[in-house]
C-alpha cells in the first residue's frame, strides 16, 4: 500500500477523536486539522487522545504549543473527556 492509499478524508467539526489514527501519524493529524478548523472559524476545538500512558496528549500539546493561532490549552471538562482530551481556544 502506498501513502496515496492511506490518505483518506475527516469532516472537520469542533472535535476530533485521535483514536483512527495511527501513532505515527497524530502529529501530522493534529496539524491538519487544527488548520482546517481555524480557517472555518471554530473558536474552540476538543482533541480526544484517549488516558492511556500519555504519549498521544504529549504530541497533542506539543504540536498546540507550537500553533501561533492557539491561544490556550487545557483538559476537558469531567463529562467531555477529562485527561483523555484536550479542549484548545483558537485566535479567530
């Protein structure tokens, strides 16, 4: 399979759930879709990379540390994720 084939199309609303996706490409997920919901004007976004051992939220807030148009982050809410997801406020 080549990396045309793994390439596949994600309806960008205020949330996304990282857990389709392969470690290897969080990063590059993260990085696509928080532009895409910036162009489109959310507000605030929720990433749900699941508890586990961390790693996933790790990548998450690097890549959300880096963004020039993230202006915060944070955990969700108790019934929105917890630790399991983070809740980011774009500059719109």
């Amino acid at each position: 399979m080549t990396d045309a084939e793994d390439i596949f199309e994600v309806p960008i609303t205020d949330s996304i759930d990282l857990h389709a996706f392969r470690p290897a490409d969080v990063r590059a997920v993260v990085e696509e879709y928080l532009a895409e919901a910036h162009k489109r004007g959310f507000g605030v976004v929720r990433l749900i990379h699941g508890k586990g051992v961390g790693v996933q939220r790790e990548i998450v807030r690097k890549v959300l540390s880096e963004t020039d148009f993230v202006k915060g982050f944070k955990n969700a809410p108790e019934f929105s994720g917890s630790w399991g997801a983070t809740i980011a406020e774009l500059d719109v």
